[in-house]
C-alpha cells in the first residue's frame, strides 16, 4: 500500500519506517527542509536503538524516501497519517492543535482518489471530527474517511512497540476504513496474539489519554507511598514489589523517583483535565495527580539544594 506519513518527528519518523518494514511504500513529509536532507543523508535526528539501521534498510529497498512536498506524497497514497506535534497551549493547557487542522488543510488541497485520512498525534475527543469538516468544507466532492489511530510507543522501544505491540487501536465508523487499516497492519493481523481494539473515533481518542494518565496515577500513587514511607520508616522498594506482584496491579511504573516528566505525561494529563473540565465531567484524580507531581518536583529540588548547602539563590545548569 501507498502511505504518506505528514511530520518526521518521534511518532511519525517511526511509524513511517516500521510501516515501511511492513512492505508498504511510505513518504514521509516535513516543512523542515533541514531535517529532510538529513534524513535524505541518513542522518536521525533522534535516538531510537534499530532506527538508523531500520531507515538505511528500507530506503535501500525503495520503500522509504522523504519529502518536504505534501502536494507531491498525497494524491497516490491510500492512508495518509497526520504526525504533527500537539503540545499543551501556552496559558490554558489544552492541546495545541493548530498543526494538525493545518496538515488537515493542506491535506484536503492535494487529495485525488479515496484515501483514509488518520491522526497519529494524540490529540483530545472530538478532534477527528474537527479534521473530517476542514477537509469537507474545503473539498466537498473529495472521496475520504477520518480515522484515529493512536501510538503507544515508549522511547528506547519503539520499534519493538510497533511491530510487536501490545494492541492496536482504530477508531472509525467506516467499513471501507477498517479494511484499509487492516490491510496496513496485516503482518499484525496475521499474528494471532495482536489484539485489535475498533472503537468510534472519539473512544480511541480518549484511550490515548486515559492509557497515559493512568501510568502518570501509578507513578504519582508509589511516590506518596515513599513519603510515608520515610515518615514511617517501612522500605519503598518492598512495599513497590509487595504490591507490584499482585497481577491486578502489575510491577511497572510503580518506582518512586522524581515524578513523571518527559514530552507525553505532562500535556497529556493536562490536557485531560481541561477536556474533562469543558464536557462537564471533571477529573478530580487527574487533577491531583498533577498537583502530587508539580508539588515532588519542587520538593525534591528543595531536598537537594538543602543537602548541598550554600547553593540557595544561586543558579545551577545541570
């Protein structure tokens, strides 16, 4: 199949090789024109262990090349993958979406025959919706289907994330877009042990972000653990595998440290919040979770200056 991945970031960098992988042909396209060439030269511009070895491999066997043209990647491809960044808006923490309505924009501009259009960033409830108008106002006669397809990658694992992933998540109310995206995750389909998860758009919207504010829950519950666990003088090692080997609950993301941080965790639990907040349904624990995390961060800082004396005030690069 013909695939056009729209930004070569984390997401899109990946998910384009590993599609590629898959026998698929994948342009992957990105206004950086600096990153395109060295792209072009083999050159990653992020750390991913098999990534620069995965995109030698496959653009050598002519399934992936990269573009800075969108107009010239779209008309052909069957799937075309919105990858952009959504990071949380200054001011108010909901998503910033403005990336992804104007990929949606242009995407419209270049469509030719029936393509599914599929958002890969991570983006809030109803968004698939917003990307499916922009197009038909611009394109009213054009031929298409909206579907959500969230990533689950953890970094330093991504490519095993994608190729050997512990589900597959499509949202879409259209027959003739499932059967698209089965035929772009058939080597999937084929293992038997691959769960595929088909919800409605705005379900697979939101399981991006529950997944993620769940693990940030678990991160932030074993931290509170620690404290009183200092307080009480019991072992937070102990009591982290204690309750990690019950299988309901399971031994990962249960290490007390520093809190989450990263580039998902933050602005995706944020934005959560303020999606639960305007639907009227607000998210008490998310909210709390944030507090706990934002309040470890600067305690631990305080912690640290405190132990080395004399630093208070002062500047420190690290």
């Amino acid at each position: 199949m013909r695939v056009a991945m729209i930004g070569t970031g984390y997401v899109g960098l990946v998910s384009g090789a590993c599609f590629s992988n898959f026998g698929h042909d994948v342009v992957c396209v990105d206004k950086d024109a600096g990153k395109i060439a060295r792209l072009k030269r083999g050159e990653i511009p992020i750390y991913e262990p098999g990534l620069e070895a995965l995109v030698a491999d496959n653009v050598k066997a002519g399934r992936l090349s990269f573009t800075t043209d969108l107009n010239a990647a779209v008309p052909d491809a069957e799937a075309v993958f919105i990858a952009v960044g959504t990071p949380s808006r200054r001011g108010d923490g909901f998503a910033d979406l403005s990336y992804v309505f104007e990929a949606a924009a242009e995407i419209a501009a270049a469509l030719k025959d029936y393509t599914v259009v599929v958002t890969k960033s991570t983006v809030p409830v109803s968004t698939c919706k917003k990307v499916e108008t922009i197009i038909r106002e611009k394109r009213p006669e054009a031929e298409f289907d909206v579907a959500s397809n969230p990533e689950f990658l953890r970094e330093g694992s991504a490519i095993e994330d994608f190729q050997r992933p512990d589900r597959v998540v499509v949202g879409t109310e259209s027959e003739r877009a499932r059967n698209v995206m089965r035929a772009l995750y058939r080597p999937l389909f084929l293992n038997d042990k691959t769960p595929f998860v088909f919800t409605s758009r705005e379900t697979s919207e939101l399981i991006k972000y529950a997944a993620n504010a769940f693990l940030a829950m678990k991160i932030t519950f074993i931290n509170e653990m620690a404290d009183l666990c200092e307080k009480s003088g019991a072992d937070i090692q102990d009591v982290s595998r204690g309750i990690g080997l019950d299988g309901r609950i399971g031994s990962k993301f249960l290490n007390a440290g520093p809190g989450y941080g990263g580039s998902c965790f933050p602005k995706d639990t944020l934005a959560l919040m303020r999606q639960a907040d305007e639907f009227g349904a607000p998210s008490r624990l998310v909210e709390s979770v944030i507090d706990v995390n934002n309040k470890r961060k600067k305690r631990m800082a305080d912690k640290i200056i405190d132990a080395f004396g004399g630093v208070r005030g002062k500047t420190v690069a690290i």
